[in-house]
C-alpha cells in the first residue's frame, strides 16, 4: 500500500536511505527476515493447533452442554485472537494512524466482532436473540492468513542471502608484502597502498594496480566476458578477479567498502530493498471496502435502533453481524493456492517462481533485456573456424596447435585441445615451452619450432601476415578472437575461437518479438563481439561494454522510459541489474548470487522457458484476481442480510440461521478459490 513519508510513518535506514513502512510487521521483516518468518512459523503451528479442535467442538457433538462446550472455546480461541492475530491489530493500529485502510483492519476488526460477539453469548447467553458462536470463524480466518503471509514469504527471496553469496567471493586472506618479508594477513587489514603477491589460479584480494609482472586475468564475475583478459605492469585489477597463468605484484588501491565487489554487493542489497512494496490488489479493495463496511455497520445499527426501535441486543447484533460476515476467510487462501498450484506448474517446466510479487510484475512486462555470456551463449570459449593457410592438413593442425598449448592454462588454449582431444588426436608433450604474456606461446613440437598466438606474436618473429589480414579482421568481424599457427616460422593456419550461441537463443528472440516484446541484449563484453552475436539472434538493440553498476543504470533507464523490464542473467555481474529490474529472471546454470537475485529462476538451460515463464506468470496472476473477486463475493453477498434488509419480511428470526449463512460462505468461498486455482493444472504453451 502506499506509504506517506511522514512524522508518524514507520521508517528505519540504510546505506544513508530512508524506507518507509506501513506496519510494524513490515518493517520487523524488513530488518531481520530470518526472525521475522521463524516467528510466523510459531504462529501458524500455535494456531493450527488451536484452531482444529475448536472447528470440532463447533461442528461436532463432543460436549453436549453448550455453555461448558462454549467456555472451553473461549479458552482455546484466546492464544488465536491475541497472540496468533496480533500482526492484525499492530496492523490495524498503524492503517488508522496513516488514516487509510488496509487488509489488517478488515480481518481485525472482523475478528474481533467475531470474538467479542461470541465471548458475550459465552458470558451473558440471553443478550443477544441468537445463541451460535463464531469463534471457530475467527481463529480460522487468522490462521488461514497468517499461513497464506508464511507461504509468501518462505517463496521469497531475500537481498542479505545474496548479498553473503557475493562477499563470500573475496578470499579470507591476503599476502602482503612489508619491511620485505611476505605476511599473510586477513584481507580486512589489508592498507591501501600494501604490496599483495598473488600467485596463478589465486583470487586478487582487494582492487589494485599492477607494480610488477603480467598474466592472464579472469574478470567474467565483473564483465560477464569469458576469455580472461592480459594484464600488465600499470594495469588496474579487480578484487575477486582470478589470476590465470603468472605471478603478480599488486599494489592495493581500493579496500573494505570501496572495492568494487563491496560496491556491487551495495547495489544489489539497495536495489532489492529500495523496491516499493507490491501494491497488493487486496489492500486496494480493503482501502475502500473497509470504510464502506464500516459505514453499512454502523448505519445499520443506528436504523435499527433509533428508527426501528428494535432494541439496543438487535442493533449491535445487526452492526457485528455485518462486520463478521465481510471478512473472508478465503482470502488467506486466494493468493497462496494460486501461488502454489502455478509454482508447481512451473516446476515440471523447471521454472522456480520466488514470490507472488514477482508474478504480478511479470504479467506487465514488455521488454526483455538479456545478458549475452552464460545466457545468450555457452559462456566458454570454443573452436569455430579452422582455415589452413599453409601446406598442412586439419588434423595436422590441430596436432601441433594442441600439443603447443597443452603447457598453458589459458581458455583459447583450453578450447583447442578439447577439439583436439574430440577428434581422437593423442597430443605429444613439447618441449622447450614459453608462456608469452599477451601473446601467445612459443614451443618445440615434434622437434619443430611450433608458434601459436595473436597476430602481434607472428609480428614479434618477423612472420610475414600481411596477406591474411583481411581474412583476420573478417573473422575478428564476426565477434571471433583469431589465432595463427606458424610451424618452424612458416604460417600454416587460422583458428578462430567465439563464444558460441545457444540453441534456444534464437527462437527464443523470436517468439517474444512475436509476442511484441522489446529484446535488448546487455553486456559487459566489447560491441564488436556484442554486435556479431546480436545479428545472429535478431537482437537490434545492443548496449556493450558496460560495468555491473552500468548494468543496473541501463535497466534504470529503460525503467525511467516507461518500459516495464525483466533481465535475464546468470552471472555476478548481472546481480545488480537483475534486482533492480520489476522481474529479475536468473538461469539455474549460473552463479548462486544471480539466483538468489532474481525472482524467476529458470532450473534448465533453455531459453524458450523465458516467454513460458512469463506466460505461467500472466496466467497465475489472472487465478489471484479470480479467486480474490470469489473471496469477497461470497461475503459482500451476505452484507445486505446481515444488515437486516430480510427482517421485514422474515423477521429478527433471520439472525438465527446468519451463522450458519456465514459458514457456507466461508466454506464455499474457499472450495471455489482452491478449483479456481487447480485449473491451472491445465496450463501448457506451444513454444
């Protein structure tokens, strides 16, 4: 509901931000989560276990004196209306100070009429013409919701779990250098300005400049790019980034909260939280209903008792009778069946649904943004091309290449010896090898001299390329990284190596354009490779090279245009993006941080469960709005009797059979929600 920000409103900060709350509930869940639905657990299970045996003893001939049978009701219903319905009246307490209404006031104040009636026939039995009871209405209702409140928050997903996920990634301890012997120190007291080691295949502790030494540097958790990058001496690095293949001399720059994991960590956390709270659709009717129902209460009363002169037991009777019967038990279910049933829906697709929220926003959604490594492509590097420029034959080839590059550690020499290895190749260990940083690699095959690299490495050699270079620049073109071969200093072949796009992909890019959605790929990875993938799928909206946080601002942006956004993402880098979109869709093959940011988690990797998943979610969202109308239809039906509008012509009898009128109310009101729901069961698409 909306929330004014205001002397009286709830708030609390964080990160220097103010965030206002429209009960105490919220904000205690907003706080300590954790807390906050173990608590709901105990309330649940209390009221189960109270609200069971009070049903019986209401519908069940257990105890035949009706004033004992009632008593022990009024016992066990205490606990239920005080301590398990006591977010109901915080609720209530805090709707009235902020002068509006809200689902806590409705099931309070019907609660508590439902409660005070039956405890005055308990007490007094004779005031009232009629001698039913609803404390089984009462405790039923409260635990329903607070069981529906329990099932969405147990389905949500939670900003403080992922924001661990992302700080687990920066290593405990760092070897620093000081008064010239090494030490190894925990990261925390790492100093700007200290000298760190970092050896091959070690995260880099904090963020810092190269002093000394050059290596390959795995930075896909920050660019989402999977071939690692050289660096080299006056190079900047990013904490938590790997070093691949040498030794480094890093001299810290950024450390604690200014390093640009802490960052991203920030932005994650902020961006969940700083999300306005779903304006649920129950809290918009409640915000006119309650008053209407309060107004027809109390109208009701005054006419009865001042007009029609019935009697001071009649009017109160006529005002409680109208405020019991407007609270619907089977909203507690409305919103949870439908949750449940769709979920499980989506289950046997292998598409997991956090939370209703996330499905109502999904059904507004009208442009998709992808990230491109690990979601639009494999999100490895892989053999493409093999073009022989020389005398030798593909397997010779792919011979010397892979044996040259079976002594490095680097991904392009990783994905040629895969071919290799595929294709039945047994590759002979060489001789003589030499890592040649940003370059490539020199080694002695076979008793040959074998050289593999950029074209900046044949150049280094004086190999004459020259006649290959529009050849090179067409494959680099087409988004591929090129690598020659030269035997015994003659060039012999091109390899070209990409990140290859998946299956899926390009159907996927189809359908929902068909569906009139906008697709706009996003990624840290460099345009011109950006732009060769986006021809291939059909994307024409392409933003390249951007950081993590430059993630979150172009989502940001298309936002601020009016666009309704999911991003779709696997990796760290996507993190802050997918939390900041209205629905954060994250692929169940990439890291945990991603998953736990985003609110649709696609179990398989395949693409075409993106448009299904929105499908499900437009289609479980039209069962919520169903079954919340069939939640207050039942009962808004029964207002107009409860009000007295048959004691004309049946007389003030009438008020013996409203609780059984309220009862069939409850009972098919929440039949019809729970088939209402199942027909989900019959969800299926054509994709």
């Amino acid at each position: 509901m909306y929330v004014e920000e205001g002397e009286h409103s709830l708030t609390t900060t964080r990160h220097g931000t103010n965030y206002y709350f429209c009960s105490e509930a919220c904000l205690v869940q907003f706080q300590a989560p954790e807390k906050a639905v173990a608590s709901l657990k105990r309330m649940v299970a209390l009221g189960a276990i109270l609200a069971i045996p009070i049903a019986a003893l209401t519908y069940l001939p257990i105890i035949p004196d009706r004033g004992v049978n009632n008593l022990v009701m009024f016992v066990l219903s205490l606990p239920v209306q005080f301590v398990v319905g006591s977010r109901f009246y915080r609720g209530s307490y805090d709707a009235l100070r902020s002068r509006t209404g809200n689902m806590d006031l409705l099931i309070g104040l019907g609660t508590t009429a439902a409660w005070l009636y039956s405890t005055i026939v308990t007490f007094a039995p004779g005031f009232f013409p009629s001698s039913a009871t609803y404390f089984e209405t009462s405790a039923i209702i409260i635990t329903l919701i607070q069981t529906g409140n329990l099932l969405e928050y147990i389905t949500k997903g939670r900003a403080s779990e992922a924001v661990r996920r992302l700080l687990s990634l920066q290593p405990t301890v760092a070897s620093v250098m000081r008064n010239g012997i090494e030490t190894r120190i925990p990261v925390e007291q790492v100093e700007v300005g200290d000298t760190m080691l970092v050896r091959p295949g070690e995260r880099v502790p904090v963020d810092g400049k190269i002093i000394e030494g050059s290596s390959a540097i795995d930075e896909s958790m920050i660019t989402g790019e999977s071939i690692p990058r050289d660096r080299h001496t006056g190079d900047e690095v990013i904490g938590a980034t790997v070093n691949k293949t040498r030794l480094l001399k890093v001299q810290a720059s950024k450390v604690g909260q200014d390093t640009v994991l802490s960052q991203i960590a920030k932005l994650v956390e902020e961006a969940q939280i700083g999300k306005a709270p779903l304006q649920r659709l129950a809290d918009r009717v409640a915000e006119y209903f309650v008053p209407s129902v309060i107004l027809i209460a109390t109208s009701s009363a005054l006419f009865w008792y001042f007009i029609a002169k019935i009697g001071l037991a009649f009017s109160l009777l006529a005002f409680v009778s109208v405020v019991i019967i407007a609270c619907p038990c089977a909203l507690g279910i409305a919103t949870p069946a439908a949750l449940l049933v769709g979920t499980g829906k989506g289950a046997e697709f292998g598409i997991l649904i956090k939370g209703g929220d996330q499905l109502e926003e999904a059904g507004k959604v009208n442009t998709i943004v992808f990230d491109k490594t690990g979601t639009l492509t494999m999100g490895r590097p892989s053999v493409t091309d093999i073009i022989p420029i020389g005398k030798l034959s593909e397997v010779q080839i792919l011979d010397y290449a892979g044996a040259a590059e079976k002594g490095s550690e680097h991904p392009l020499a990783q994905a040629v010896i895969e071919l290799a290895q595929s294709k039945g190749i047994f590759l002979s260990d060489p001789s003589d090898f030499e890592a040649l940083p940003g370059l490539g690699a020199k080694a002695t095959v076979q008793g040959r001299e074998v050289l593999i690299g950029n074209p900046e490495l044949m150049l280094k050699f004086s190999i004459p390329i020259e006649t290959y270079l529009p050849r090179i620049e067409d494959l680099q073109a087409q988004g591929k990284t090129v690598t020659l071969l030269a035997v015994d200093r003659e060039p012999v072949a091109l390899i070209s190596l990409a990140d290859t796009v998946k299956e899926s992909a390009a159907r996927t890019v189809a359908v929902l354009k068909k569906n009139g959605l906008g697709v706009v790929m996003l990624t840290g990875d460099n345009e011109r490779t950006a732009k060769a993938i986006g021809r291939i799928l059909g994307i024409d909206t392409i933003i390249a090279n951007v950081r993590p946080d430059q993630k979150e601002e172009a989502v940001k942006k298309l936002q601020a245009d009016g666009k309704k956004v999911a991003m779709v993402g696997d990796g760290i880098n996507d993190a802050p993006a997918l939390a900041a979109a209205d629905v954060g869709i994250a692929i169940g093959s990439g890291t945990d941080v991603a998953k736990e940011t985003g609110g649709i988690i696609l179990i398989k990797d395949d693409m075409t469960d993106v448009p299904r998943a929105l499908e499900l979610s437009k289609a479980t969202v039209r069962k919520i709005k169903e079954n919340l109308l069939w939640a207050f239809f039942y009962n808004v039906a029964l207002i107009p009797i409860a009000a007295g509008i048959l004691v004309p012509l049946l007389g003030a009898g009438i008020y013996q059979v409203l609780p059984l009128l309220a009862g069939a109310a409850m009972a098919i009101s929440s039949v019809t929600v729970v088939s209402n729901s199942l027909l989900l069961r019959r969800f299926s698409t054509k994709i």
